[in-house]
C-alpha cells in the first residue's frame, strides 16, 4: 500500500492522492521513492522533486497562499524540520534530503561542503556525523544549527570571503568542487591524521589530482592544516597514494634514508603483474607495508606468493604493518637502513 506525497485537498483534480502526477510516494517502510514529473507539472512539483521534497517556508507560500501552507502543515501532510523548513512527506530522512535542509536553514548562499561535499562527489569510505555548509562572509557568524529533529545529522555554518565561482560545483544542492571540498574538509577534521587521510584518499581514489589540491591550498593561506595537506598533495604526487605508503615517505625522509619508488610495476612467474609497495631498485631491496585487508587469507596466499617470487629473482624484502610504519617509525627505520648496508648503501650517498 503507498501513500502519495500530496500538497492539495485530496479531491483536487490536482491532487497527487488521486492520480500519478506526484514528485515521489512512499513505500510500506517509510522510504520516499522519486519520480519525475508529467509532462503538464506545475512549478510547485517541479520544485518539490529538485528539492527532493524540502522546501523553505519563503519558497512554500510563493507557491500556494500562507494560508494553505499552514492547513497542509496543521494536518499533518507536510511538517516543520526546523524553522524556515518544511518537508512535504511522511517518510525517513534520506542523505539527499539531510543536505537540502542544511542548505535551506543556513540561509542565502548556502553551499554544501568539506567532508559532506566530498562525499556528495564520489569519496568513499568516509561517515560524519555533521554536515558542513559555507556562507558568504557577511552572513552570520559561524554556528551549529540547533533545534533539528532527532536523527538529523548537525549541521555546522562557516563563513568564507574566498568563494570565487570556479570553487563551485553545481549540483542539487549546489556544493563545493572536490579540491575545495578536500582541503575544507582537511581544515575542518576532527584530527591531523584524519585530515591526512581524507586526502590521500581523494587522490588515491582519483577524485582529485595532488595538484588541484595545493592550487586550492595557494589560493587560501590562511586555512588550517595548510602544511599538512600541502605534504599529503605532495606526497601523492610523487606516487604515494595511500595513507600508509605517505607514512612511510615521511619516515624515509625523517630518518635521512634514500626514497624508494613506489606501486613498482613487475611480472612475476606466471606473467601476471604485480605492484611492489617500495622499491630501491640501485639495492633491490623491497618493503611491503600491509594494512588490514592483509589479514584476509586470500590476500594473504597472494601476498605469499608475490614474496617468493621476489626473493626467487634475488631481492631482499622487508614487511611492515602499517601501524608499525605510523607507531614505530625509529624501529622501521633502523631495519630499512641495515637492509640498505648489506645490500651496499652508505648514508653520505643519500
């Protein structure tokens, strides 16, 4: 049995209770299911199915008479999410509906960004439990939103006076582009270890290009965490894309010992390709640093195998966990650099 999100009196010729012209209907779990309008829409479907059904008080009785707005919301057709904002439906919240809400309560000029925009773009793996939004400069101060239902995500205001339009992506709600929404995100983690890993990630799943990211990072001296995301971007452009082969960058550099290559193409018995984490290839000595997903074991077989292979050709091979990389750096460092001079490495060659 569906219920149809309706915004007339049920025995109105327009009515979405009584025909098939509604921006969405509801499911027998509460799940709002979208459909685009007919061909002879009015504005208002049109608006509600753009807006995923949220809508601001302002953009309410533009279309239908205060009047009306507030018999829809008396009933119990529509309800207040927070002052301002109104959803037109009974259903849960979903994630498209959550950011149009944080945009519509914010206010004027509301963009979606930081961590929620670069989610809203592609970044996998990532959950907050806020949502950021950008204003310009001369709105409010910077707030939490409060006063939102049980359930909702908070919502937290920024103000920026650098929001030029290349910032900007378009969307529904409009956002920030994913370099803008990298670096914000970095600026605005709860750690430096996460801000580190939020870019990395962005450029290990090829959202954003390492350069992209420290353009933005130019052009906004003033953000947090500047040093660390122009490192991590760094990093990334040398090859390092993951947040455990950045680690073990930074520790070659910190302990003066000469940089590997990384992800090294190389074939092994069977002609298969297969990547290296590092390689000093002058001293064929190769590292391996495994994360968690080496715990599994079919990786692990594989991982098994790929070692073998390299020691058969003659390779020395040194592994690591990845918290041995972040926690136990000096220890790291000291296995790498006896490895180094055995295989004829002399720390004055750098």
């Amino acid at each position: 049995m569906e219920s149809y999100c309706c915004y007339g009196d049920s025995n109105s010729p327009r009515s979405t209770a009584a025909g098939d012209r509604g921006w969405a209907s509801v499911d027998n779990v509460g799940r709002v299911v979208r459909r685009l309008p007919g061909y002879e829409a009015t504005n208002l479907e049109w608006l509600l199915f753009e807006q995923c059904g949220v809508l601001s008080w302002r953009q309410a009785v533009t279309e239908l008479s205060e009047a009306k707005v507030r018999h829809l919301l008396a009933t119990g057709r529509w309800r207040s999410v927070c002052r301002g904002v109104i959803i037109t439906h009974g259903g849960s919240v979903d994630r498209d509906q959550q950011l149009w809400i944080a945009v519509l309560a914010a206010g004027r000029g509301a963009v979606i960004a930081g961590l929620a925009a670069a989610c809203a773009g592609g970044l996998r793996n990532f959950r907050d439990d806020r949502i950021d939004v950008l204003v310009p400069a001369e709105r409010q101060r910077a707030t939490v939103l409060r006063r939102l239902p049980p359930g909702l995500p908070a919502v937290v205001v920024h103000r920026t006076a650098a929001m030029p339009e290349e910032h900007l992506q378009v969307g529904r709600p409009m956002r920030t582009t994913m370099p803008r929404a990298v670096v914000d995100a970095a600026a605005w983690a709860h750690s430096d270890t996460e801000a580190r890993t939020i870019a990395a990630a962005a450029c290990q799943q090829r959202l954003v290009e390492p350069r992209e990211i420290l353009s933005i990072v130019d052009a906004m001296p003033r953000t947090r965490r500047r040093h660390i995301t122009m490192q991590t971007a760094y990093d990334a452009e040398g090859g390092a894309r993951a947040l455990s082969e950045i680690d073990f960058i930074r520790l070659c550099r910190r302990y003066e010992l000469p940089r590997p290559d990384l992800q090294e193409k190389r074939h092994d018995a069977g002609g298969r390709v297969r990547f290296l984490d590092a390689y000093w290839r002058q001293w064929r000595l190769h590292a391996e640093v495994d994360g968690a997903h080496h715990m599994d074991s079919r990786h692990w077989e594989a991982d098994m195998r790929r070692q073998n292979d390299v020691w058969i050709a003659g390779d020395r091979i040194l592994r690591f966990s990845a918290g041995q990389v972040r926690e136990d750096q000096c220890a790291v460092a000291e296995q790498i650099s006896a490895a180094l001079t055995a295989a004829g490495w002399r720390k004055e060659q750098g």
